[in-house]
C-alpha cells in the first residue's frame, strides 16, 4: 500500500483556509508531496486539492468551494433564540470535517493519549466552533471576525510577500519564495492547532482525576492534588455543592483558593471572597483572617492563597462562614 501523497493547492497568495486545509493533511499524511499549482493537469493528477480544482467531492479529495453553485455549510444553529442558517464552508472546515479526526488522533497518539472515537469527534466539533468556522466566514466573506490585523486569518495573511520582496525576482524565484512564506504560515498554523488539541486532551484527562477529588467542609471544598489541570466544565456542570476550589499554585509555594463561576464563561462566582480582604497581601491578610501564613487576595475576590493547605482551608471555611 502507498501511504505517499500528494497535495494540492493554488499557487501565488495564500489565505488561512487553504493554508489550514493542506496543514491538516500534512499531518494526517506525514509522508506527501505539496503541490501548489494553477494547471489543471496538476491538481486532477493529486490525491488532495485544496481550494482550487472547482469539485467538492470528500471521496476523490476534493475541497474547493468556489465553483457555481457550492453551498455546502454547517447545520442549521439557533442565534438568538432565532433559527439562523449554518455557517457556510470554506475549504478549512470542508478538510476539517473530512480529516479533523483523524487529524486529532494522530498528534493524540504521538504525545502518548489516544483518544476514544467520541472524545476525538467532541474534539472535533468543539475547535469547528471556536476556530475553523471562523477562518471559513473571513474566507467567504460572511464576516470580519476580529479588526485590524488580529485573528488568525488576517495574521497568515501577513505571511503573503509584497511587491517590495518580490521587486526583481524572476518568476522561478518568486514562486520559491511565496512557497518558502506558505510553508512558514503551515507550521504556525499547525502549532496553534495543535496546542488547542492538546488542550482538550487534558481536559478529558483530567475529567475523572477531578470528579474523584477530595471534596471538604461538607462537600463545599475540592481539593486538587495538583496544580494547572482543568477542573472548571466538571464542577460548574456537575458538583453544584462546590464553593471554592483549592490547588498548589505552579510553582509549589502555596495552595490557592479559587471561586466557581455561576456558569461556564461567567465572571460571576457562586461565592466571593470576602469583601474585607480585597487586594490584601500577607501580613495585613493574615491580621484580617487570622490565618498567619496568608498570601494574597485578589481584589476582585475570585482568588486568593495561603502557604499551606491548612491555611487555604482555614480562608476557604471562613469564606463559606
């Protein structure tokens, strides 16, 4: 069987979606061939176009969305409260929805955590939404989805080489370069995607460590062995009886006592710290609280530490009053 590939895509400047969708394949195909070309002879002849070829067909590897009469898009969602139409594909979310899990359980099997089926289609679908239909509204055209030269798409697009650059080059050179400037927009668009992934693997890591977790003062405390893991979808979503958290800070020099939103995304908190100790720091915190090895308190009380886990449990008992 002959895993080599090759890869298509238009040549000349580059956009996130094109960018994104051979990035993808790339990794989903270690070993392969990019191409970026306009003759048509070369693009039928690859096993993937991407944004050129005018077919979208996911079983011959076809993702362009540009020929008369495309409207694939995402399902219907709700805005609202309203019924609104889904967000239409660009050939990022076309490659993503075809090759996204397998993308996903690729890098998951190369850090040492292979995902299971659902866990990589959850992973799946939840960076659809928070990343790739994104760059599939720039694209189109749908929207701008963040100013100036912010966002992913428009900061690949600086990628591009201008006419300064391109001064006095002969064709051949030219082309050398803009190939040279697509293949650094892949790699940084590769990192991201795969720190986000990375990410959710942690999530699904940490979800049974947390849901095991020692939960003190009646059940109103959990007690994190470790610092830095992701606990806030499993307690706001699944412990309604939790106040405070409490975790070894990053560098193991105290414990820290941290608030629970009211829901995921919410800067409002099921509790506060008190009020008494907003922004308060060591010995003028522990003359307040009685706890001698206070640290700090952040004056928007959704923080706060001592040196010990006594000591945090103590600021957390007294919080809870």
């Amino acid at each position: 069987m002959n895993d080599h590939k090759t890869i298509a895509t238009h040549s000349g400047s580059f956009h996130a979606d094109d960018v994104f969708g051979v990035g993808v394949l790339m990794g989903v195909y270690p070993s392969h061939t990019l191409v970026r070309t306009r003759h048509d002879a070369l693009i039928d002849a690859a096993d993937f176009a991407v944004d050129v070829g005018g077919t979208w067909d996911t079983a011959r590897g076809r993702f362009d969305h540009h020929q008369r009469g495309f409207d694939g898009a995402r399902p219907a969602r709700q805005v609202g409260g309203e019924p609104a139409a889904g967000v239409g594909y660009a050939s990022a979310g076309l490659v993503w929805s075809a090759h996204g899990a397998a993308y996903v359980q690729a890098l998951a099997g190369s850090v040492g955590h292979p995902l299971d089926p659902d866990a990589a289609a959850e992973t799946v679908r939840s960076l659809d939404g928070s990343l790739v239909q994104y760059l599939d509204i720039v694209d189109t055209g749908q929207g701008s989805v963040a100013p100036g030269i912010f966002g992913l798409s428009a900061l690949i697009a600086q990628l591009n080489t201008n006419w300064m650059e391109e001064h006095g080059l002969t064709a051949a050179a030219k082309a050398e370069l803009q190939d040279k400037r697509f293949r650094e927009a892949v790699a940084i668009t590769r990192t991201f995607l795969d720190r986000a992934i990375i990410k959710k693997i942690s999530q699904f890591r940490s979800l049974d460590i947390v849901r095991r977790a020692p939960r003190l003062l009646d059940g109103r405390v959990l007690h994190l062995q470790e610092g830095g893991m992701p606990w806030t979808h499993v307690v706001v979503q699944e412990m309604p009886d939790i106040r405070f958290v409490i975790y070894p800070d990053s560098e193991g020099e105290q414990y820290q006592v941290k608030t629970v939103p009211v829901a995921l995304g919410s800067f409002v908190a099921r509790l506060d710290l008190p009020k008494a100790w907003a922004g308060l720091r060591n010995q003028e915190l522990a003359a307040v609280t009685g706890v001698p090895d206070s640290v700090f308190c952040h004056s928007n009380l959704f923080i706060g530490g001592a040196r010990s886990m006594a000591g945090a449990l103590r600021l957390a008992a007294l919080a809870i009053g």
